[in-house]
C-alpha cells in the first residue's frame, strides 16, 4: 500500500487523515478547555485560629478595643458658648486638667453684684456699729445721771429703744455680709463648673466642639459627645461571644486577638473579666432599623502595651477578631 | 483483505458519504445537545465555582442553593470560627436589590458582599480592574455578563447607580461565570452591601469557611453541622445541590433528553438503513470472497474495518463540528464559560460504537448466511 500522490484518494486517504487531525485539534480543545475549579488560597490573610488551637476545641468572637477606662464621653453641667478650647485629639491629659471653658461673663458679673454688696454690707455694719454705740453711750450717760427730775423717765425709755434699735441694725447688717458672701460663693462655683476639666487621667479620643459653638446639658448636636476621652494604658478589647457558645468558654485563658485586615499581625491578650450581664448583641452595622434577638457574653481582655500606643496595630473603636480556648470537657 | 473491503466501501461514493454523514450528525447532535445541557446545568452551581478559596459553606438549614438562601444572624460567623478543624471563616451575603439605572430603568440585581477584610468571595480573575478598588467608598464591581446586559456598547467603569438610596460607582469588571438567570451581579464589601440592600433582621447568607486540610473537608462539614446547627456543604455537594435544583424545578432535563435520543434515533436509522443497502449490494462480491475460500471470521473482521472507518470520520467531523459551534459561539455572552466535557466525546463515542455495532451486526447476518454460489445468481 505505498502511497502515491497520483492515486492518492479523496476517500481512502485524505478523508481519514482530516478526521484524525480533527480529533486531534478537538480532544486538545476539549482538554485545554476544562473549567479552572482549582481550589486557590485566598489573597489576602483572614483571621485564622492560632496554631495552638488549630484543631483543638476553641471559641471565636468577635469585638472592639475599648481604653481600659471604658470610654469616658465627658458632658457639661452648664450650657453656653464654649469660649476656649484646651485641649486636642491624641494629648494625654492629667486628672483635673482643663479640657474647655463655657462662657462665664453672666457668672463673673453676679459675682461682682455680690462682691459689692459685700462691701455695702461691709459699710452698713460699720455705720450700724458707730450708731450702736452712739446708742449705747447716750443710754449709758442716761442711766447714770441719779437725778429723777434731771432726765425724764420718757427720755430713758427712748435712749433704751434706740440702743437696742442700733443693736438690732448690726445684726441685720450683718446677716446682709453672710448672704452676699453667700452669693459671691455660689458664683464663684459656678465659673468654677464653667470650666470643665478631666475627670481622670488619659487619652483625649476625640473633640466634638469648638470655640464658639454652644453646648447644652442635653449633649451635643446630633447626640455627639463634646469630648471622648479614656485610659488608653493598657489598652482593653471587648468580644462579644455568642450566648449559645458562652458555657464552652475558658475564662481566665488569655485570648488570641488580631484587628481587621491585618489578621497575620495576632497578638496574646491577657483575660480581665467578663461582664456579669448579657446584654443584646450591639450591631456593628450602624443600621437604626435594625433589631436583635441574639445576646452575648462580653469578656473583657488586656492588649499587651507593644500592640498598643502610636506605633501599635490597635486603636480605640477598632473591630476585632479573637480567639478563645474553650474549656476541656470531655 | 482489509483494503479490498475499504475500497468496496468507498466504492460507492453516495453510500459512502450517506453513512459518514449519518455518523457525523448523530454525534454532533448527542456531543452538542448533551454539551449545552451540561452547561446550562452547571450554570446552576456557578455562584458556587466563582468563589474559588471557600472549601466550605454553611449556611441556614433551610438554604438550598446560592440564590436560595435564608438569613442567619451574624453571631453563626463566630459559631463557625469556633469549630476545630476550621481555618479560616468569612461572612458573605447575597441578595437581590432594585437598580435604577441612568435611563431611569429599574433592572433586577444580585448583590454579592464579599469580607471587608480579605475580599474573600470575588471571582478569581477582573476583565478590568483590580479588587482593590473595593476599599474606595461606594465602589461596586460588576460581573462582565451583566455589562453586556446593562450596558452595551460602552464601558460601565465610571457609571452611577442608585441602589436602595444609596449611590454606587462601578469600578471594576469581574470575570465570573453567569448565573441561570443571567442576572446582573454587582460584587460590594460586607458592609455596602448591608446598605445597598432593603434591611431584614438578619442578613448573613452564608459563611464561606476554609479547612484546615481541603482534603477533609466532608468530615469538617459534619462537624459544623454537629457542632453549630447549621448546613454546611462541601463546595461540590453545594454545587451538586445547584445543579438538581435547576433539574427539580425547570424541564431542561426532559427537552434535552428528547434531543439526545432523537439523535441516536437517527443515527440508528440512517446509518442502519444504508449499512444493511450498501451490504446487500455488496453481496456478491462477498459471496464471490467466500467462494475463493475467505472464512466467515474474515468477513467479520472485513465489515469491523468497514464500520471502523465510517466512525473514524463521521466522529470525527462529528465532534470538530461541535468544537467549532462552541468555539465559534464562545464570545457571545448567552455561551460564556461553555465547555465541552471531556466525558460527553466519550459518550458519544459508545454511542457512535453502538449505533455501528448493531448495524453491522444486523447486516452481517445476511452476509454470514450467503453460501458461495450466491456469486452466480
């Protein structure tokens, strides 16, 4: 059967050879064309367990760093137009430190209404005991004359009501120096709640006012605190744990906690406490509409100070993932 | 021997051709067919391959497929963080929302969240775009089918939607594989969606998890449902569950069916009709080979070649024709992601051996049964 290209045959050979060559192309078509479903490991890290606990019985929670002090949303017990503010976001402040003053100038001039009637009470005591003791005198000089016909008895009976009289005036004068005192005491409190300082030493978090704006006692405009302070040394973490899973949990274990989008960066948290009330879960999706029905345990952990501060990976409000070893049941 | 009976076959070129053309539409008809209806079927489980990390989901206990799901409260994420054995466990939501488009045009759209953190959950390949886009505010990617759809004949990079009140920038083109419905997907974070999409109480759909060993990813599965009580599905069960939900609840099945045994049919009956003519007519000359002392076994192996070289060609043209359908239909975006399984060639390749087998067989009866002398008459 040698092949000769003037006998070659349409059928017998070209035919053939095309429908080979056509399997050929199709079967690598076909083959090159499966669909990629190969399993990929994803690009960035998610929060995965730490080793220790990889296959071992554990809980998993989820939460937000909080300063150790909670977080203190400092209000005013005044209302008015803030007229100074002292203090800036990320400054640590001492307790008693001034964070902002409201206007004081209604305060300040009551003060100085009561410092000068202070001084007229002054002068009005003076003037009451020099009359007092005019009074006195002249009742004195009556009483020792013996001579009935030389002083009426009338004139008596006057210099006794005019002594007592002036004595009465002193008295009145006085009580007018306690209640002006009084006056500029209770103003000078005031100026002093006028000024509004920390309550304890931390971290200014963040400040809603500025100078000029008026704050009220009902809070500030859309329900913002005027400023946000907290104890950022250490740092806490509160996670939440799901009720059905909260009985499986080892409290007093330290927790394995690492922050959104940099789950590789897992840091050891030592256990504070856990909260004795479940409460219901606090969505984090900042929906007004929505409704829970879940409740959680929250537990409270302590951040290392290494994670923490300007240079660490946490931050207050931060969301985070942990977690936690269950306990050893079976 | 063998090339006398290949020339007596070619010999009649009409005969020839009608059988090689009867092979060849029956396989392209069965390749075809069954090679659409694979596809369209496995549009049913597209949701599930265009997520290519997630070993396994887990989702409500009355979820069925991708588009089928109920809502779990957002606590089930962490329930299934706390399983041994799991890796890693991200939420993802999906949900059907109200697009207004520019025009003014409301068009039905599915949104997908993926993780804020890691964008678990996106197809893995962008026709343009990165993932990255995702972090910008607003930004949503959308699937390319759905650009075809919503936007033709321009790029939808740029463009506003309103979803739910909420503006939305398309930043991003995905290369994802088109749901059954070919509805529009727009790919957010975890938490544009929540927004983008008219609030229930709970919204987590399912929680995409990643085993610690992909290998056990079945025995992991049961532990979540043990441990958590919720579903969890291995990504080729939930595929699987896809794919029967389209076959439970649409006619494809049956249409498709009737198409492939029209097929066979008529391959059965083409092809049978001219095998058994073009034997007949051939019978003298095979009476005169038996004359000259040629065995029947022979004369089996001389039809065996015969019947070998019809289906050589006619499968072969058979399936080129199907390859060059799919390849020439690949870019139209009603055909994206079509492929031809390697087992369908496979299939119609029995049924091409069976079709020419029982033919064959038929028409050597009469061959074996010629005496000699047949020759003569």
């Amino acid at each position: 059967m040698a092949l000769d290209i003037k006998s070659l045959s349409f059928t017998r050979q070209i035919l053939p050879l095309i429908a080979v060559i056509g399997l050929v192309l199709a079967a690598f078509y076909i083959l090159s064309g499966q669909p990629d479903r190969e399993l990929s490991d994803p690009d960035r890290e998610p929060p995965r367990a730490p080793e220790a606990l990889a296959n071992e019985a554990r809980v998993a929670g989820s939460g937000v760093v909080e300063p150790s002090s909670e977080l203190v949303q400092i209000g005013s017990a005044l209302s008015g137009l803030v007229t100074g503010v002292f203090v800036q976001p990320g400054e640590r402040v001492s307790e008693g430190q001034t964070l902002f003053t409201v206007d004081d100038r209604q305060v300040r001039a009551q003060l100085r209404e009561a410092e000068a009637a202070i001084g007229e009470a002054r002068a009005a005591i003076a003037e009451a005991q020099s009359a007092e003791a005019t009074a006195s005198r002249q009742l004195a000089l009556y009483r020792s004359v013996d001579d009935p016909a030389a002083v009426s008895r009338s004139e008596v009976i006057r210099a006794e009501g005019e002594a007592s009289a002036a004595a009465e005036r002193l008295r009145l004068a006085r009580a007018r120096l306690d209640a002006a005192q009084a006056r500029a005491a209770s103003a000078r409190t005031e100026i002093g709640r006028l000024t509004i300082r920390a309550p304890i030493a931390g971290e200014i978090l963040a400040v809603n006012i500025r100078k000029g704006e008026y704050v009220s006692t009902m809070g500030g405009g859309g329900s913002q605190p005027f400023i946000e302070m907290g104890q950022t040394q250490p740092m806490h973490v509160r996670i939440d744990i799901d009720e059905e899973q909260a009985p499986r949990i080892a409290l007093g274990q330290p927790a394995t906690v690492s922050p959104r989008g940099a789950a590789e960066q897992q840091v050891k948290a030592s256990f504070v406490r856990a909260e004795p009330l479940v409460v219901p879960k606090r969505s984090l999706t900042n929906s007004a509409a929505e409704r829970v029905d879940v409740r959680v345990l929250q537990v409270i952990y302590e951040l290392p100070a290494s994670a923490t501060g300007d240079t660490g990976i946490f931050r207050v409000g931060q969301q985070v993932d942990a977690y936690i070893p269950a306990r050893q049941s079976k | 021997m063998i090339w006398i009976a290949i020339r007596m076959l070619t010999g009649d070129a009409q005969k020839f051709f009608g059988l090689v053309f009867g092979i060849a539409f029956s396989t392209l008809l069965i390749t075809q067919q069954l090679t659409i209806f694979v596809n369209l079927l496995e549009r049913g489980a597209s949701g599930v391959y265009n997520v290519s990390s997630a070993d396994i989901w887990v989702m409500d206990p009355v979820s069925r497929t991708t588009d089928v799901a109920y809502a779990m409260p957002s606590t089930a994420l962490d329930k299934v963080r706390g399983v041994p054995g799991v890796e890693w466990a991200v939420p993802h939501i999906r949900a059907n929302a109200s697009v207004r488009t520019k025009d003014g045009d409301l068009e039905g759209v599915a949104v997908i969240g993926v993780d804020d953190a890691t964008l678990i959950g996106l197809p893995k390949n962008m026709v343009e775009g990165s993932a990255d886009v995702l972090s910008r505010p607003d930004s949503v990617i959308i699937d390319d089918v759905g650009t075809t759809r919503m936007f033709p004949d321009q790029s939808p990079i740029g463009e506003r939607l309103e979803l739910n009140d909420q503006r939305a920038v398309i930043r991003g083109i995905a290369d994802a594989i088109p749901s059954f419905t070919s509805t529009v997907v727009l790919y957010t974070k975890y938490s544009n969606a929540l927004n983008y999409v008219p609030g229930t109480r709970n919204r987590l759909s399912f929680v995409l998890v990643g085993a610690e060993d992909p290998a056990a990813a079945k025995t992991l599965s049961e532990r979540i449902e043990r441990e958590t009580g919720l579903k969890a599905q291995t990504r080729e069960e939930f595929a699987r569950d896809g794919v029967q939900f389209i076959i439970d609840n649409t006619g494809i099945p049956l249409n498709f069916g009737i198409t492939v045994a029209l097929g066979f049919i008529v391959g059965v009956a083409i092809v049978g009709l001219t095998f058994s003519l073009f034997i007949r007519d051939n019978i003298k000359q095979f009476g005169a080979l038996k004359a000259i002392g040629v065995t029947n076994g022979k004369i089996r192996r001389m039809v065996a070649a015969q019947a070998g070289l019809v289906g050589l060609i006619g499968y072969g043209l058979g399936v080129l024709g199907t390859v060059g359908f799919i390849s020439a239909f690949s870019s139209d975006p009603t055909f994206k992601g079509f492929y031809i399984p390697w087992q369908i060639p496979i299939i119609s390749l029995v049924a091409v051996a069976l079709i020419l087998g029982l033919t064959g067989w038929l028409a050597l009866r009469s061959v074996l049964k010629t005496e000699p002398a047949a020759v003569f008459r």
